[in-house]
C-alpha cells in the first residue's frame, strides 16, 4: 500500500470519531510526563498530527465517541507510516533522509531555557544603542502592544505555567499574577495573539490546509501549527499542549511576526544587529581579530578587490575566518529530503558564506598576510541567526547532488580544507567560546576536534552542539550546554527586574483590603470575557 493510501485510511478512521473524544485524548497525551521518560521518547511530534488532523477533518454523520485504545491505536497508525513518508528504502541520499527524521526529535530534546535565552537574546540585539528602532515600531503597529510589554507577557507567561504543577492555569491564578499591570482589555489581546480556544484553531487549521489536498511526504515532519497559537483557551483557564510548543512559540513570536510582516524589512535591520552581536561575544571572551573594516582596508592598501568575510579570529598559528549569516531556516530546508531545494535554499547563506571564505583567503594569502596561515591550519565558521542542521561542509557535499558538491569543491578552491569549515547557529557558538574558555584552548583547537570527530561513523554527530558536549565532557567542565553572553544575559536581567516589579505591584494590589476578596469575581469575569 502506498503512502498516500495508507494516510487517507488513517484520516477515514480519524473521521469516524468524535472531535470532542480525539482532541481530549491527544491533550491528555501531551500532557502526561511519567517518570523517568524522555519527552521526545514519547513521540510528541506524532501527537501533534494526529491532533491537527483531528481539528482539521470534519467527523462522518453519526461519528463515535473514541475510547483512549482507539486513539491511542491512531498515533500508533501515524508512527508506523514513518519508513513511508521518509520513503528511506527508495531514496538514494541516505543522509538526507535521516537529518528530515532527526529534526522533529531534536525539537523535543531543546530544554526550554535555550528558547528563553533565544528571547533574551533576540531582544538584546533590537536593543543595542545603534540598531534601528523600526522592528519595535512595526511590532507595535500589527499588534496593537508594545514591544517591551509584550516581553514581560511572554516571559511572566512560561513562568508561571513552569510553576504551575496544574496543565490547566485558572483564570483567577491568571489574573493575579498580570494584572492590574495588564487591563483585561490588553491581556485578552496578548492571549488572542498567541492562542484561541479549540474552534478558533481548527479554522486556522483549516485555513492553511485543503481538505482535498494531495498529503505530502513533508507534512509528516512539518513543525506543528501550534507553535503558532500555542495556548489554548478553555472554559476554566488556559492550558498549551506542550511546554515544548508553548516555549518555542512565545519566545519566537517577535521574530515570527515581523518576518511575516515584511520579511525584506526585517533582515535590512536585523542583519547589522546580528553582527555587532557577534563583534561583542568576541571581544567578550578576548579574542583577537579583524573585523570586515579592517580587511577591506588590507584590500584597499593592497589594490585588492573581492569578497570579504565578517571577521577573522587571529590565534596563534591557526586562522578562523568568520561569516555571519542573520537568517533562519524556512520550514521547507528542515523537512525536505531533496538536494536541489536544500541548494536552492542555502545559496545565498552557507554557499555564500563559503565562497567569501574562499576568496577572501585566496585575496589575503596573495598579498603575503600574516593572519593567513597554512592551508591544513585555515578554519572556517558560518554562524546563522537559528540553526539549519547542515553539519559542516563535508555533510553538505554529501547533501548535494554530485554537480553542486563538484561546484561547492570548485569554490572552496583548495583554499583550506573542506573538514574545516563548520556550520552553525549563533547559540553553538556562545557555546563554543564558552568552552573553550573555560577549557584554556582555542576555537581552532575545537574546530579541529570536531573535523577529527566527523572523519569516523562511531564518533560522527548531527549538528554542533553534540561536538560542544562531547568536548565539555572530554574536558570535565562543569557547564557541558553554556548558553549565552553578557549582551543577552543583561537583556535578561533588564526583564526579570520588571517582571519583579510588575508582580510586586500586582500582588499588593490583590492584597488590599476588601479587594483581596475578589479575587474569584475576578477571575470568573476575566474567564468570561475571553470565552
């Protein structure tokens, strides 16, 4: 039986049930946490689907009410079509298939506080003193909320359902830990924005999907719509179906938002932020180096002309070159198993990326530089806003199709060696000069760890931050997964301190006198407002 025939005849007996009985037991399956289980081990990825096909399929006339077997017999359904939608048994690109089915697990595997910091440190970028004030301009106009209130929202909002030993937030909970800082008025929009009961989502749903659509290999592994409503609102509170969802949709939908809006907009002023950040984690952790200025001056002093990389890191006898990339991988480079997308996609940030490298090398070396050094000593880093799961470049030769890998080697030109040029996201590389401070050696030193790691299928990783963990606990350092810098570790405490102020207000407010016993009237009022 074919994929496809196989899905139609799970989505016939998703048809066959009540919406009511099938939405319930998915929620109560993602919300379960047994004991001494992995999240990912729970396959919530496939809950997911099986969740927004419910939503998404209208029930048969007379449809039955689904007992916890039956629904539980459908996730076991849509797990045992995995080996079809990867169709891994006919593909030849054996890697590509792999890297489309390790996505949605490692989704699951992100503790939430690297989804916090990605807050933290998106907003510390909006904020530097030369970054334009546009972004926060724009979010304020297509919401209708300001930028800085919408922070302590989204913060207070992961906080308090991590406190909660409860799925379920009441409404009288809810209200006293937001307002009177947020009216009713503002926090029924902030909750509208990132959430909406079950009817709400299931047009939405709808509205994305046609019903008499062809279902696609990739939707299998599509990141679930919920990350964009990521709450839902109930009759006695709000709940999300996942802490996972719930932490990558709040912390990322600024960035989500805006790019939605008027994606040219956005990049035109987030990319500058993006390298000043970079600039600053550098200088930071001390190290040496030339920043795109300063090599165009070695061009101009030497008659040269070409490409040039963001910075070059100057160690002792190795050189990292350096490219900073503010992008973030579109859902189609995550969930397809097809080269000539993943080229189309990537050209103009890891190819890109790869071709300043090489030039900018070959122009340096030309002239004799001093910070060029030998050809098995030259490193490469290609640091994107979020990561792409591309690996290094030896991991991209094989993506490709064997024209565009002979192209890629082209490029590279013999200019360092292919093992040496590693991909990135920005949170990888806090990590790595975290580590290597701590560890007393290099970035290169790392880089070379890592290209000595990949040369064997027993020691070989998926992305960074494996390598990241292997090296910490090579080296016994006490923090295996750091995180973070100076810059997003002071966003941090920019918003905490006015998270602590908002909830001492509020909490004094909710303590006076006769108003403290209105607490329930409150919370009953706000609940029937929003439903």
């Amino acid at each position: 039986m074919s994929f496809e025939d196989k899905v139609i005849k799970i989505r016939e007996k998703i048809k066959s049930f009540t919406h009511e009985s099938l939405v319930s037991y998915f929620i109560r399956y993602l919300h379960y946490k047994p004991d001494n289980e992995h999240s990912a081990e729970r396959r919530p990825w496939i809950a997911f689907l099986a969740l927004e096909w419910a939503l998404e399929l209208t029930p048969r006339s007379n449809p039955k009410i689904a007992s916890d077997k039956q629904a539980q017999q459908i996730l076991e359904d849509i797990w045992n079509i995995q080996s079809d939608a990867s169709d891994i048994t006919n593909n030849k690109n054996f890697r590509m298939v792999l890297r489309k089915m390790i996505i949605p697990q490692l989704r699951f595997q992100t503790h939430p506080i690297q989804h916090l910091y990605f807050l933290f440190r998106f907003y510390s970028m909006l904020m530097q003193p030369s970054a334009s004030s546009l972004p926060k301009e724009d979010f304020n106009r297509i919401t209708g909320i300001e930028f800085e209130r919408f922070l302590l929202f989204s913060a207070l909002l992961q906080l308090v359902f991590t406190w909660n030993h409860s799925p379920v937030i009441k409404y009288q909970e809810l209200v006293e830990y937001m307002c009177p800082y947020f009216s009713f008025r503002e926090l029924k929009k902030l909750l509208n924005l990132v959430g909406g009961n079950v009817y709400e989502i299931e047009s939405l749903i709808k509205q994305k999907r046609l019903l008499n659509r062809t279902i696609r290999r990739d939707e299998y592994f599509e990141e679930p719509f919920l990350i964009q409503k990521p709450v839902l609102i109930i009759p006695d509170g709000i709940t999300t179906p996942h802490s996972t969802v719930l932490s990558i949709g709040i912390s990322e939908f600024i960035l989500r938002i805006l790019k939605q809006a008027d994606p040219s907009r956005f990049k035109d002023k987030f990319t500058s932020s993006f390298e000043r950040y970079l600039e600053e984690l550098l200088i930071e952790f001390k190290h040496r180096f030339f920043t795109e200025t300063n090599i165009k001056s070695i061009y101009k002093e030497n008659k040269l002309e070409g490409k040039v990389v963001d910075f070059i890191v100057i160690e002792k006898d190795k050189t990292l070159l350096i490219d900073a990339k503010g992008a973030e991988p579109k859902s189609r480079v995550l969930i397809t198993d097809n080269p000539r997308i993943l080229r189309d996609q990537i050209r103009d940030i890891h190819l890109k990326g790869v071709e300043q490298v090489s030039q900018c090398i070959q122009l340096l070396d030309s002239v004799k530089n001093d910070s060029i050094k030998e050809y098995e000593n030259r490193h490469a880093l290609i640091v994107t806003h979020q990561n792409y799961y591309i690996g290094d470049c030896c991991d991209l030769l094989e993506y490709l199709l064997p024209e565009h890998s002979q192209k890629l080697k082209k490029t590279i030109n013999n200019m360092l060696p292919p093992e040496n040029i590693h991909f990135c996201a920005i949170e990888d590389l806090e990590g790595i000069v975290h580590i290597c401070n701590e560890a007393n050696t290099s970035m290169c030193d790392f880089l070379s760890f890592c290209a000595k790691e990949q040369k064997f299928p027993e020691t070989r990783k998926f992305d960074m931050h494996q390598h990241i963990l292997e090296f910490a606990a090579m080296h016994k350092l006490g923090n295996t997964s750091p995180i973070g810098s100076t810059a997003s570790k002071d966003a941090k405490d920019k918003i905490f301190e006015g998270l602590i102020d908002m909830m001492k207000g509020n909490q004094t407010y909710w303590n006076k006198g006769w108003i403290k016993n209105q607490k329930v009237l409150a919370g009953f009022a706000f609940g029937k407002m929003l439903f």
